[in-house]
C-alpha cells in the first residue's frame, strides 16, 4: 500500500474517531471535551490503529479516560464501519500522548532561562 494512502487513511480515522468523541463518551465520568485525539497510526495492513491522545488533567483523569476509550474503543470500531469504507475494520488501540505536555515543560524551561540571562544582563 502506498505511503500517500495509509496517511489519507490515517488522517480520516483521526477526523472520525475525534468527530464521534462526544457521542460515544456521552454520559461518561471523562468530559469528551478534556480529550483531543493527536495521531492514528495504521499498520501497513490496516488491521490494527493506535491512537495517540492527550488528555487535560491529573494524571488520575488520563488514567480514567484511557481505561474509559479503551472500553470504548469496539463503539469506535462500528463507527469507523460505518462511516469508512474499508476492506477491514481495523481495532483501535488507545494511547496516551504526552507531548505536548513534554513541549510545554520545554518551553517553561526556555522562558525560565531567557528571564535568567535578561536578568544578567541588567547587572
């Protein structure tokens, strides 16, 4: 399979998995909203899909949610069956995503470092 079309693939299932957030976690203890889906890999034979997702919280709440997507996950699995075509439907495997997390712990760490050398400099 072309690599062109494994990432049309993989960028439809992220568009729909994160579409059908709100409905298939309605009435769920996670708020759908504390949830943003950042990536789906598939395999090369469509057959399995990891999705990466960050979650906003502590990490008692990302633990939840994922317990509460990976519950979820054959809701998703219909979903995707009947909204995609493709010749398999291929099972979701959820995963935490803590890179943006990481990003924002980089950036404090920038901005703490450029205040230290304006700091040196006004000396």
């Amino acid at each position: 399979m072309g690599v062109d079309r494994l990432e049309r693939v993989n960028s439809l299932l992220k568009r729909v998995i994160a579409e059908s957030m709100y409905s298939v976690m309605q009435g769920d203890t996670v708020q759908p909203g504390l949830i943003t889906v950042t990536d789906v890999k598939c395999g090369k034979d469509l057959r399995d899909a990891t999705v990466r997702v960050s979650i906003f919280g502590d990490d008692a709440l990302k633990e939840t949610a994922i317990r509460h997507l990976k519950h979820n996950a054959k809701r998703f699995q219909q979903i995707i069956n009947r909204e995609v075509r493709l010749k398999f439907t291929p099972r979701i495997l959820f995963q935490l995503d803590r890179s943006l997390e990481k990003g924002d712990e980089v950036l404090a760490i920038l901005s703490r470092l450029d205040g230290q050398s304006d700091a040196t400099a006004d000396a």
